[in-house]
C-alpha cells in the first residue's frame, strides 16, 4: 500500500512508519508497551479462562494486539475466534521476518501468522484464526451478521491521518458486532469518536494512564455496550471519564466524521468536518485545552 520505515521503539520493541499516512504504527514509548496497556490489559482476559470468546481486530497491523491476546490464551487454555481485517499486506510480512518480533510470543504465533499470510486462516483445535484482506469499509461486511463479539480492537491510524474508519456509519457498522457485555477498545480519546460511540449507545469508559503526566491523560477508550453497573467488577485499566474529559464531548472537537455511503476520500471526509465545525457554536478545542492546561497529546488521539 505504501513505503515503510522501521522503527525501534523505546521499549526495545520494533514498529513502522507509514510514508502514505505520515504516522507511526505505535507510539514512540513503546509498540510492545502500547499494545499491552491500550488493548491487552483493558480485555481483562481472564474472564474467558477455559471458556471461549469472539474477538475482531480492525486493522490487524504488524500484528502486535492479535499475537498479544493469542498468547494470553494460549497460556490460560481458552478458545477463540478471531477476524482480522487490514488492507495492508506489507506489515505482517515485516512481523513475520523480524526474529526480535517473534521472540516476544509463543512460537505457535509465528504459525498462526504464517497461516494467516499465507492461506488468510489458521484452525486447531483452540483458535479459529481468519484474515479479510481490503478496505476494512467493505471487508466487515462479509463478516457472517450472526457472529458478535466479546471484544473489537480498533487500531487504525489516527482520526485525522484516516478518517474514514472513525465516522458514524463505519463505527455504527462496528457497534453492530458487538456483544451485549462486549468491550469495543481503542487507543483513540479523540471527542469525535467517543461521542460517537456514545450517540451509539456505548458506555464509554477512558484507559488509565500508565503514569502520573498530565500530558498523557488517557491511554484510550473503551466502549460497552450493555452495562450493568452493579455487576460490573472493579477494573483498575480503565474508569469513568473524568470532568476534563466530558467537557472535551462538548468542544468543536467533538464534532463527528462523517461517511454516508462508505466510499468517501479521505480529503472528502476532513472537509465536510471542517465545515461542519466553522459553523457550529460548540466551544473551541483551544479554549478547553487552555482551561485545563493541556498541551497536545504526544500520543495519538
């Protein structure tokens, strides 16, 4: 799709940087780092132990949230069935010839990831592995209407580097497939999308910060679909939003991107936002940010 340039993480991990996208795959902190506090850690994996569950990774990548989760079941014996949906190619090709990358998992990653360049699935007798290759817009909906799933990942770059997998009619597509008690995560905390989810009917909840930096004041979000809050067990990954965060809902940021035949350009998409922000009488990003004393994530948002 386009040219990649490695990138050795400060956690010793490796990642890419998209030339087409301007934009790395992970933060510079850390891709192994990133994927195990924004997605991993927010599953709460243990809840499936010996059980089985359904999980869609959007934006497959290099692979990092899928061969994380694959190793975490592997350990607690637990059954899965997995889509994966990437345009891309060249990611999992790069994951699949670096040793570095490899040595972090179990060695039947390497096969399942082999399987799934390869023959676009892997199955035994525990994982159910398949991969839509495409524009994920029209992959997820090959995907059979029936499955649903206990938890969806949503890695794409961010909102402003490619808009057109965080609009109302992509995430709406999304939210369908999800669970009753499933967990939609993203490592985005941008207004646009969290509105969203939430107009959508989510609960939306914001991955704690690994570290006290007033910079990094969230590490993500994670949306529910039906909860019960007398059941739900305490989660030391993510809490509810703060007042800082709920008045980021009523800025100009929180303005949501738009899609309405799935086919929009991204150029398309940014303009029509845009727009749509010139004229409203929302607050100014600038102005919440200066309220609370925020300085631009270095994360992506």
């Amino acid at each position: 799709m386009s040219e990649l340039i490695e990138v050795l993480t400060k956690d010793g991990t490796y990642s890419l940087r998209s030339v087409f996208f301007k934009e790395n795959f992970h933060s510079l902190l850390g891709a192994l780092e990133e994927t195990k506090i924004k997605f991993t850690a927010p599953s709460d994996l243990q809840r499936f132990k010996d059980k089985s569950l359904n999980v869609l990774d959007i934006c497959f990548g290099l692979g990092y949230n899928s061969a994380s989760l694959l190793n975490e079941l592997i350990k607690q014996k637990s059954y899965l069935n997995l889509y994966a949906l990437e345009i891309d190619k060249k990611p999992l090709e790069y994951s699949l010839r670096n040793k570095y990358f490899l040595k972090l998992w179990s060695p039947k990653i390497k096969r399942i990831f082999e399987s799934l360049y390869l023959n676009d699935y892997f199955e035994d007798q525990f994982f159910n592995c398949r991969i839509l290759w495409g524009d994920a817009r029209k992959k997820i909906n090959i995907i059979p209407s029936a499955n649903k799933f206990d938890l969806i990942y949503l890695d794409g770059f961010s909102p402003q580097k490619c808009p057109q997998l965080w609009t109302i009619e992509f995430l709406s597509k999304v939210t369908e497939k999800l669970n009753p008690k499933g967990y939609l995560i993203t490592y985005s905390s941008s207004a646009a999308v969290r509105k969203t989810l939430r107009n959508l009917g989510l609960e939306i909840f914001s991955i704690k910060p690994s570290f006290n930096d007033r910079t990094f004041w969230s590490q993500g979000t994670v949306a529910i679909a039906k909860l019960d809050k007398n059941k739900l067990k305490p989660n030391f990954n993510f809490e509810n939003l703060s007042v800082m965060e709920e008045e980021h809902l009523l800025t100009k940021a929180s303005i949501p991107y738009r899609d309405q035949d799935l086919n929009s350009s991204k150029d398309d998409i940014i303009k029509k936002r845009l727009n749509e922000q010139l004229f409203s009488n929302l607050l100014s990003t600038n102005k919440w940010r200066k309220k609370w004393g925020m300085t631009k994530s270095a994360l992506r948002s």
